[in-house]
C-alpha cells in the first residue's frame, strides 16, 4: 500500500513537473490562431524604420539582447522611469545608449490594431530582432514566441547582468555561461557587431592604450574621439569597419587584423581560447550563419514569462 502510495506521489510529481514544464515553453507556431498577421505586421514596421535609417536594425537587435540578459526575455528593458517605479533605461548600460523605443511603439500599436491584447512586448522584441537581420542581409531563423511581459524591472540587474566593452575574455564567456549560453554562443552573438556603432566614451580607452590595435586604424578613430573625456562623447564610430549596415561576417575579419573597435571586442582575438572560433567565421560565413541563428534562439530562451505570470502590456513603456 505504502508502495503503491509512494508511486502514485512519484507520478503525480512527474506529472506537474511535465505539466510545468511544458507550460513554460515557448513556440514558433504560439499566435498561429490568435495572431496569424503578427509576423507581417512586424516585419513591415521594421522594415519602414531601417528604410529611414540603417542603424536602427542594429538598435533593435541590442534591444533584445539588453532585454534577455536582464532577467530574461520579458520586455522589461522597454519600461520607463516613472515616480514610483525604477526601469532599466538608466542603468549604466543603457543610459544614452540603447536606442529605438519610438519603433517598438510604433509595431505594438500597428499589433493592436490587428490583434489587440494578444502580442507581448517581449515577443515584439524577439520578432523585430531576427527581421532587423534579415532586413540587412543577415540570416533567418524560426523565433519562439509565447513570451509575456514583466510587470518590473531592475537597474540593479542590468548594471551587473550586461556585459561592459571593457570586459576581459574571461569575464564574457563567464557571463554568458551565467544565462546558460556557451562560448561558441557568446563568440557567434558577438558577431552581432557586424551592424550598429558605438559611443566614444565605449572605445576611447582602447584607442589610445592598448597596443593590440592596428596603428592606421587607431589614428582613424582618435580623429573623432579626442583622448580627453569630456570632449566628444557622444561622438560615433562604426563598429565594423568594412560594412557597419551588412550582417556578414567583416567584423571577425577585423578582429583577425587587429581593427576591433571594443576593448571586449578584441578580447575575441587575442591569443586566447576563442581564437579558432573567430579565424572559423571569418573564412566560413555559412558557420557564423548557422551558429549565430541558433545562439539567437537560445538567447530568446532565457528564463521567459510564460502562462499566467506577467501580463500582455497594452504600452510596451508602462505595466498595465
């Protein structure tokens, strides 16, 4: 009897670990019926937003990775300072830095309007990212979807969560691993910066310090970030070289001659444990391709909201 009790309780156990389980998953088919023109509806709102400016397809894509990293993919980057509530948007790694809150308006209330209060922020943000790519060149992949939105944020988290420019090698692949992504993970999504630029004040440092820089390409960038703090800031430097609004593999082949504009950048090619994977992508565009788009869709696995926790936001800037 005891025997038979024990069982039963181990079953029921399995039963609302795989019922949990299962809940929590994400899918690429999750508005296949309450949704059906989400896709469409999105990849035109991105698409009017990269016709008006090129560098926008980058802003969106380090939207989601800025949101996945801070506490998972849950839209909570999107929320703004109010009196009573404290957002990501001011952390260090944000602050005058991320961009494209104004595109992210504009899909959602283009959503609404097709399918209101079914289509989380968080799930926009996943969507925008992956047609940013394509839009510029880059690859496709099938996005999860299913994702709900926080109804909190933490500036504590995205101070300590977001990998800094200033990060050593050993410091990325540990904060990768943290959010249960690999070197090769880490090293693939780095090539994100095959797109977007970077402030000044997130490369000053390296131009005029360091000495595994390329000597022409250091003297470039020191022309518009003066090595005094203060004096240009907000000054912009592509942070690929060759192609800053193609998603193609340049940004490794920059990094194999030494014209990686970040300090964490270079940290990919410096002697260390992921050079091979660098030297790989940038003679095998096909590789950096595929092991890109799957450490995408990983990304967008962390630690999401999902069934009856968060809500859909009605404004992707405020909780309901």
């Amino acid at each position: 009897m005891a025997a038979a009790a024990s069982s039963f309780n181990t079953f029921s156990l399995l039963l609302l670990l795989f019922v949990g389980s299962s809940s929590a998953q994400l899918s690429t088919n999750f508005y296949s019926k309450s949704c059906p023109n989400v896709f469409t509806t999105v990849k035109s709102a991105v698409g009017s937003a990269i016709s008006k400016e090129r560098r926008m397809g980058a802003s969106l894509l380090r939207l989601f990775f800025h949101d996945c990293f801070v506490n998972g993919c849950d839209g909570s980057i999107l929320v703004d300072d109010t009196s009573n509530f404290t957002g990501e948007k001011n952390a260090a790694p944000n602050r005058n830095s991320v961009r494209g809150f104004n595109v992210v308006d504009d899909i959602k209330s283009k959503v609404e309007k097709v399918c209101p209060g079914v289509v989380s922020c968080a799930d926009i943000l996943a969507i925008a990212a992956r047609d940013s790519v394509v839009i510029l060149g880059g690859p496709s992949w099938k996005v999860k979807l299913g994702r709900r939105d926080a109804r909190t944020a933490s500036q504590a988290a995205a101070n300590t969560s977001i990998p800094p420019p200033t990060s050593s090698l050993s410091n990325l692949i540990s904060s990768f691993q943290s959010k249960g992504l690999s070197t090769k993970d880490m090293v693939a999504l780095s090539g994100s910066h095959t797109i977007g630029q970077a402030r000044c004040t997130s490369f000053r440092t390296r131009i005029y310090n360091e000495s595994n820089i390329d000597g022409s390409f250091a003297k470039a960038r020191q022309r518009k970030c003066p090595a005094t703090s203060g004096s240009g800031d907000n000054n912009l430097a592509p942070l690929d070289l060759q192609t800053p609004t193609a998603f193609d593999n340049n940004y490794f082949k920059n990094l194999i001659n030494n014209k990686g504009l970040l300090h964490s950048d270079q940290q990919l090619f410096n002697g260390g444990s992921t050079d091979s994977l660098v030297r790989s992508y940038s003679s095998k565009p096909s590789t950096f391709i595929s092991d890109f788009s799957a450490a995408m869709i990983k990304m967008g696995d962390i630690t999401p909201l999902t069934g009856s926790n968060g809500e859909i936001r009605n404004n992707c800037r405020r909780v309901n």
